[in-house]
C-alpha cells in the first residue's frame, strides 16, 4: 500500500509534466498565443506603470544587471520591513523588531528563493511582514529563478537573438504562471481545512482547565506559493508538520505536486525550445533516475527503522517514525523529503534531523548534486552544465570538438562552467570546517559526534543549494551562523547564474554546426547514462570524503 501511494504520486506527475511544460513554453515563447487574452491586458497596466515600452531581447550583462538591480531593491525594501515591523500595523500579536543580523540572513534567505529560517514563524513575523514580505518574496523570487533558466534555455538553442527582456520574463513568471496557480491551490487547501484568517492569536479553554494560545493566520496563501515557488519558509516553526499547513494526507500530496511540477516540467519545456522533445525527455530521464534512486534509499532506511532501537525489542513495524506525524506514515514523508530536497524547496513534513543515518543521506545527496530537478530552473541550468561537460569529456575522448545542440563547446565555456562546480562545494566545506573551529558554531552544534558534523554540513549544503530545510537540532539563530549561511546563500545563488548566464551569451553569439554523421548525439540513452555518470562522479569527487565522516560513519557505527 506504500509503494502505491507514492507510486500514485508519481504517475500524477508524469501525466501532467506535457501540458504544464507547453503552457509555460507558450508564456515564455512570446510568440501570440490564447494566454495573451487572459493576462495581456494586466501585463501592459504593469509595464507601463514601470515604464518598459521598449522589451527588446537583451544580452547576457544587461540581463543580469537587470536581475541583481530587481533584486536589490526589493532586499533594501523587505529589510527596512522587518526591522521596524513592531510598530508597523498589522501585528495584532504584537511581535517585536526583527534582530539586525537575523534579519539580514532571513532577507537574504528569501531573496535567494532558499527561505532557511532561523526564526519561528508563528513569533519572528507578524501578518503585515508574513504578506509584503514573506509572501511577496516567495513570488518575486520564484520568478526571479525562472526567468534566469528562460534566459540560459533562450541562449543556448537560439543564435545572436539575445537572451529575452529580463522584466517580461520577471513580470510573466508571476502574472501568468505562480499568481493563477497560487490562487487555485489556495482555494483548494482552505476548502481541506487549511485557516486562512486575519484574526490574531485564539485563547482557548483546554478540557483540563487550561488556557491555550492557537496561532493562527493568512495560512493557505502562504503554503500555495511556498510551495509552487518551491521556498519552502513555514508560517509555523513546525513548516508542514504542522496541522494547520498541512492537515492531512491529501493536502501532502497537494504539496508535494505543487513543489514538484514545475520544475520538474522545465525539461519538456526545454525540449520545446530547442526543437528536440528527445532532448528534453533525457534531461527529465535523467533527474527521474537520479530521484528514484534516492527515493529508494531513504523509503527503504526509513522503514527498516533504527538498529539502536530495534536491538532493545521495542515494535517497529512501521519503520522509524521518530520525528515523523502518524497521520503521513513512513512513505508520505519518505517522498515528502526526497521531493522537498530534489526541488530545493526545503519545506518539511518531518523532521530531517531524526532521520535515519541513510535517510539523511539521500535528503544531503539531492542538495549537493543540486541537478535532481531542481528550484524554478536551478535543476535544469545546472543539469544542462553537466550535459555540456559530458559532451566535453566524450569530445576530448575520441577527438572531436564538443558539441551542444550545434554549437562549440571551447575554453571560454568550460572555464566558467569549472568555476560553477568548484564554488558549490567549496561554499559548503569550507564554512562546515570553520564551524568547528570557532566557538560560536561548535557550540551551536547539539550532537557531538558524528551526526554533529551531519547537522552543520546539512545547513552549509541546504544553503548553498538554495533549499532551506535543516537539521533542526542545531542551534543556528546568532551571529555567526546568520552571517556565514547569509553569506553562503548569496554566493551559492548569484555565482552561479552570473557564470551560467555567461556561458548562455557565448553560446548565444556562436554560429550553429552543421550536424554531421560524426556528431555525437545527446538525444538517445547513451547519453542519459553518460550524463548521470558525469554528475555522480563529480559528486563523489567532490563530497565523499566529508559524507564518510558524517552519515556513513553514523550507519556503520549504529550496526
């Protein structure tokens, strides 16, 4: 009954990954199609209101100035909202300024689309923040990443075209794609019991006498884009373990769904610019693999539960359900977590610090290969980095000059894509290594062995990857760890696109190849084994030493 219930959620997914992958290739096409009828009208009220009359393609530099430039006022807006929100209105519980260094980290953490979260929800925010910046955040950023992986997809199956007008692209993400769905699975969730209210803290008369305090709030709002943005914040320090976000097994697989289908219909979409559907399918093949195989490890560690635990004689016949609601069981929050961590979304159903010692694993793997589908477009700009380093190593192996979708692949590209796989492990090993060296991080550290070094690695990496969930039992909310994941966060994201964006504008400018008998094809299944094999290697080169002290060390030392 398990492997049914995931296996449903699954089949769900492949069935709509076509037509949700043409609908977003029909919003980012700008060619005339039915949707300008229904969101035209509001798309020019806007740009004229900023004044874009002219949405001419732009290169790769004005594209990401035009990013970064967006971005920066709203960090500078969002900022001032959070560090004054005590006296703002719209705070009925009354919740106090957010602090100068936590703030920085959280505006950065939802700018970045990571939403890590070294605050309580229910108490680090009030309604007022929660809407104008929690909320506003989790679209623009959203919207801020999939525009980036229109602009790299338009760069690299287009010639001298540029890469699209930053602010469509920025502005139809929202109008035409996350506003609409939001709606929808806002209404659908209130209708499964999820509050959706402006009322403030109830107080309640429990059976036994006693006074409770029940947060309450614009809840369903919320958890609809925080999810189809895959952010991942929670308007509850329990995020969707909490039966107010997530009251049961139909509205988890509501979210699973809605932080899983866009990302993971990109690759069709991406199919559909470079005219080659095959191409897109093993790009999507490629991640599906990727994902079962970690799904498996964690469902199958999860349910043979903890040794520890079952050495004592105690019934475990539903696997290891610390830190897990009864109410999803052992395969929705198997799923849950392989998905929330492939999507980098970084929302929980349970808690990740109490899984198993593989489990674990399989949620820290997905964030450090980072290509497993994926945020709004980090998945597939990154999945597509290691298609071109593929067609590199098999070009140098047989002597040709490496292709991709007819364009060469030279030294200019290869340098920035080396300088993108060199930054993310480096953003993730050097500031775990430095928080046992200083005070300040190792005693923020709850777990003195082996999966103490786990629970600072998963933040590092959960950062980096732009993801959001942690391993809770770590006490990250003062200076140093606001500022080093702060700082991670905002390398691990715009690194990245900057030196992606760069090799979109080359390949962009470069005159097509002709395909000839010798071409080596990355359509067909050769090239899904050569391309999972490239991203697990480099994995392996670049993590294994540091997953041996952490989660192996912690399996082999509990059998």
């Amino acid at each position: 009954m398990e492997l049914l219930q995931m296996g449903i959620v699954i089949v769900v997914l492949l069935l709509l990954v076509k037509p949700v992958g043409t609908y977003m290739f029909h919003v980012f096409s700008n060619e005339p199609n039915r949707t300008d009828k229904v969101f035209g009208s509001t798309e020019n009220v806007i740009f004229k209101i900023i004044g874009l009359r002219n949405r001419d393609s732009m290169n790769w530099k004005k594209y990401v100035l035009s990013f970064i430039a967006t971005n920066a006022v709203l960090i500078a807006i969002s900022y001032m909202l959070l560090r004054f929100q005590g006296i703002l209105p719209g705070n009925p519980n009354g919740n106090e300024n957010m602090e100068a260094s936590l703030a920085l980290n959280t505006i950065i953490s939802f700018m970045t689309n990571t939403n890590l979260q070294h605050y309580s929800g229910e108490s680090g925010v009030t309604y007022l923040t929660q809407m104008a910046f929690v909320t506003m955040m989790m679209f623009t950023s959203a919207a801020s990443g999939a525009a980036i992986a229109v602009a790299f997809i338009r760069g690299i199956t287009r010639r001298g075209e540029g890469l699209g007008n930053f602010f469509q692209d920025f502005t139809k993400a929202i109008i035409r794609i996350f506003l609409p769905l939001a709606l929808i699975v806002t209404i659908v969730l209130v209708g499964l019991k999820v509050p959706q209210t402006f009322d403030p803290t109830a107080t309640v008369t429990t059976l036994e006498g006693v006074e409770q305090q029940i947060t309450m709030g614009p809840i369903a709002s919320l958890e609809a884009i925080k999810h189809l943005g895959t952010n991942g914040g929670g308007f509850f320090g329990a995020n969707s373990s909490h039966p107010f976000e997530n009251p049961g097994p139909l509205t988890n697989v509501i979210e699973i769904l809605s932080m899983w289908l866009l990302a993971a219909s990109l690759p069709y979409m991406f199919g559909l610019f470079a005219k080659n559907k095959k191409q897109g399918w093993v790009i999507f093949s490629s991640m599906m693999i990727l994902f079962l195989i970690f799904l498996s490890i964690s469902y199958s560690s999860e349910k043979a539960g903890n040794p520890a635990i079952n050495s004592l004689g105690i019934e475990s016949s539903q696997g290891s359900m610390e830190g897990k609601e009864v109410r999803f069981g052992i395969a929705q929050s198997a799923l849950f977590s392989t998905v929330t961590t492939a999507a980098t979304t970084g929302s929980v159903n349970n808690m990740h610090d109490t899984l198993t010692p593989l489990g674990g694993l399989a949620a820290l793997s997905e964030m450090m290969l980072n290509v497993v589908f994926g945020g709004k477009g980090v998945g597939l700009v990154n999945m597509l980095m290691y298609a071109i380093l593929g067609v590199f190593i098999c070009g140098l192996m047989v002597g040709r000059t490496p292709e991709f979708l007819g364009r060469k692949i030279e030294a200019r590209e290869m340098k920035l894509i080396a300088l993108v796989i060199l930054v993310h492990p480096f953003i993730i090993l050097v500031p775990t290594a430095l928080s046992f060296m200083t005070a300040s991080g190792y005693d923020s550290i709850s777990n003195p062995g082996f999966h103490g070094l786990t629970q600072s690695l998963y933040e590092y990496t959960s950062s980096a990857a732009n993801n959001g969930s942690g391993f809770e039992g770590l006490a990250d909310n003062n200076v140093f760890w606001n500022v080093s994941t702060g700082l991670v966060m905002f390398f691990g994201r715009y690194m990245s696109i900057i030196a992606m964006l760069a090799v979109a504008g080359s390949l962009n400018a470069k005159k097509p190849v002709a395909e000839t008998i010798g071409t080596f094809r990355t359509d067909n299944k050769l090239f899904i084994g050569i391309l999972i094999g490239v991203v697990l290697l480099i994995g392996a080169l670049t993590f294994l030493p540091v997953i041996v002290l952490g989660p192996v060390a912690e399996f082999l030392t509990l059998h």
